[in-house]
C-alpha cells in the first residue's frame, strides 16, 4: 500500500495554481513559461521525468542546466531547448506578462553583464524586460541610466535616474549621473545643481568636487572651481595630477590665479602708497601748524 502511494506521488507533478501533471501528454498540453520555469530551476521537472521513468528527456534537461552554468545562457535560451525536447508546442506556452522574479532576475543579470562589455542597447532591452517582470526594483533603472547615459541617450537616461531619486531621495549615484547626464547635454547649471545635493548626501566626495568644479569652469566661475578643485585635491591628492595633466582647465585656471594674485597685489600696495601719503601729510600738517604756532 505504502509502495503505491509512493509510487503515486512521485509520478504527479503538482503546480503552484494546484493544477496535477500525471503525464507528459499533460504537460504538453497546456503549460505557461513561468510554470514550465520553475518547476525546472528548482530540479522538480527533472525527478519527475527520472520517476516517469523518462531518463533520456531527464538527463537531457540536466545538460541543459549544467550548461547553463558555463555558458551563462539566458533563462528564454534554456526554456526554448527544454520545449523542444520535451517536443511542447511554443504557440501553447503562454507567458505570463506579469511581475515574475524569475524572468527579472535573469534579464537583470544579463544587462548587467551586456553594460560591463559596453554593449548598452544590448543592456537597455535586458533592463526593459527586467522592469517589464519587477517594476518596483530600483536597480534596473538606475543601471538602465546608466546604458542611456554612455549610449549618450541623455534625456532617458535623465528620466531614469530621476525615477530612482523620486522613490530614494538618498540614492547618491543617481544624483551623480544625473548631474553627468545634465553635463554632457550642456545644462550645466542643472548639472552643479544635481552635484550640491549629491554634496548634502557625502560631503567627502573627493570626484564630486571636481566634477562640480568642472561645471563650475565652463560657467566662467572661475573662483568657484578652483575652491570644488582645492576641496577635491584636500580630500584625495591624486587629484592635483588629474588636475595638473588637464590641458583645458589647468593653464586657464592658474593663469586667473596669478591675474587676481597680481590684482591682489595691486591693490594692496595702493593701499600702503595711500597710508604713507596720508602718513607724511599728517607729519607736514603737524609740523605746519607747530611753526605756526612758533611765530605766534
């Protein structure tokens, strides 16, 4: 008795709407993706079709996932052998378009690695399919802005990275790239605005500094930049090379230093000729008035 029941559990395959799969007819008669994927992530299709006794289709499914591991093949990859093995008509699997945590952590991932090989439309229809499966999940859309922002898709990129801060008010790196964003389409002043509240967040941001400084610089507000370029080199001295070995900011910025060091200088010292003259008018007023007064 115990021997059959056994036998019978092990033989049904049980889906998560409480729908029972007793044969391979049943699975191939109607089975959505996200079903057919989880119960294959988690090793359950693979015992069932060895307790099926189907040991062809289960070692076939078991390559499947060991190569998966060295060829970091996509989730729609593997689905798409699985259904031809298990011979599941694909105009019969329906997809689920809803928030689904498996799809999104493998679109996810794969973005992430199309963004870290430069291929970023590659990344940005990953970081699509991963919003299109979790929309509440903050990171696809901040490193989707990132894709934007180096495919120079500026003004996306600025709707995602503003879409992270209005849920993270704290999220530094979107204030950052924003600014970035904001400075490569030559707004700079949205750019040096972006970069004060990065600033409000981490104060000892030796690169924020001197991206602000940079801005600051093609504004013409030369004493600004110099102070966020002094700050950024205070907080890390590997930016007085950085500094040194820009061709653009570095000669017009010490040129203006020792224009207003001159002027400083200048001013000064009519400063001192002022007091000396006003100095040896009081002594010869004095001594007027003293001989004055003599003769009196």
């Amino acid at each position: 008795m115990n021997v059959k029941k056994y036998k019978k559990i092990r033989h049904t395959l049980l889906l998560k709407n409480g729908r029972v799969i007793k044969t391979l007819a049943e699975l191939r008669e109607g089975c959505s993706a996200n079903e057919l994927l989880e119960i294959y992530s988690n090793g359950r299709l693979k015992r069932w079709l060895y307790g099926l006794k189907e040991k062809k289709f289960a070692e076939e499914i078991n390559e499947i996932h060991f190569a998966s591991r060295l060829d970091n093949n996509s989730i729609e990859d593997e689905l798409n052998k699985i259904t031809k093995i298990l011979n599941i008509n694909a105009r019969t699997l329906s997809i689920n378009k809803g928030p689904n945590k498996y799809y999104y952590f493998d679109y996810f991932e794969t973005g992430k690695k199309s963004l870290k090989t430069q291929k970023y439309q590659e990344a940005i229809n990953y970081f699509n399919l991963a919003i299109l499966h979790n929309y509440h999940q903050l990171d696809s859309y901040y490193l989707r802005g990132k894709a934007f922002l180096y495919s120079k898709q500026y003004q996306e990129a600025i709707s995602d990275f503003k879409e992270v801060i209005e849920v993270n008010p704290k999220h530094v790196g979107s204030y950052i790239k924003l600014s970035q964003a904001y400075s490569k389409s030559k707004q700079y002043e949205k750019a040096i605005f972006y970069y004060n509240k990065a600033l409000e967040i981490n104060k000892k941001s030796a690169n924020t500094y001197y991206s602000r400084g940079e801005n600051h610089f093609v504004l013409e507000h030369y004493d600004s930049a110099i102070a966020d370029i002094e700050k950024a080199i205070e907080l890390n001295s590997r930016y007085s090379k950085i500094y040194r070995f820009d061709s653009t900011m570095y000669p017009k910025l010490e040129q203006y230093k020792l224009e207003q060091y001159k002027k400083k200088k200048k001013v000064m010292e009519d400063a001192v000729k002022r007091e000396t003259i006003q100095k040896v008018a009081k002594t010869v007023q004095e001594s007027v008035f003293i001989t004055n007064k003599k003769k009196i």
